[in-house]
C-alpha cells in the first residue's frame, strides 16, 4: 500500500511541476519577457518587487492571460487573490484547487 501511496505523490509532484512550467512559459508570452527561459524563473521567488520585478500592470495582463489560458475563474475583489500571486507555486496551486472546485 505505501508504494502505491508513493507513486501518487510523485505523480502529484510531477503534475505540479509540469503545471509551474506551464505558468512560466505563460508569465514569459503574455508579458512579452523576451530572452528569458522558463528554467530562468524560480518558483519560489517572488513575482513583484525584488523576485521578478513585476508590477501592478503586469499582475493584471498575467491575471487576464491566466483565466484564458486555463479556464478559470479569478475573483479581482478577493484579498486572497494577492496571496496566490506570490509564486509561480502559489499560482499553481491557486489553479489546482480551481481545477478541483469544478
């Protein structure tokens, strides 16, 4: 039992870091970060200030081309939504729980 338990942690960990690539590759086309590589973004690092450097308008393109690219809904009036702008991690899990509420 523990080694089918492994095998789907492993498979959630791979989805996430195949979702967090998909972010990045998304962040890069929609803000027009020419020259950079989605192994050039850390996921852990912040996305506005000292991290990426991204600003208030950037955060809204991102948020557009967020909800077009995976089919989600995001609530602009929601404080929480600030939270899950950190990280390209906190984005992937702000998608993934979407996905789940669907």
């Amino acid at each position: 039992m523990k080694f089918f338990q492994a095998e789907a942690n492993l498979t959630q960990r791979d989805d996430m870091k195949n979702l967090e690539l998909e972010i990045k590759k998304v962040i890069i086309d929609s803000l027009n970060l020419e020259g950079m590589a989605p192994e050039d973004i850390d996921s852990a690092a912040p996305l506005f200030g000292d991290g990426l450097g991204l600003d208030s308008i950037d955060a809204l393109e991102l948020g557009l081309a967020l909800k077009k690219h995976f089919n989600i809904r995001l609530e602009s009036s929601s404080d929480e939504l600030k939270e899950h702008f950190k990280s390209v991690e906190t984005l992937a899990q702000l998608i993934t729980d979407l996905r789940k509420g669907d």
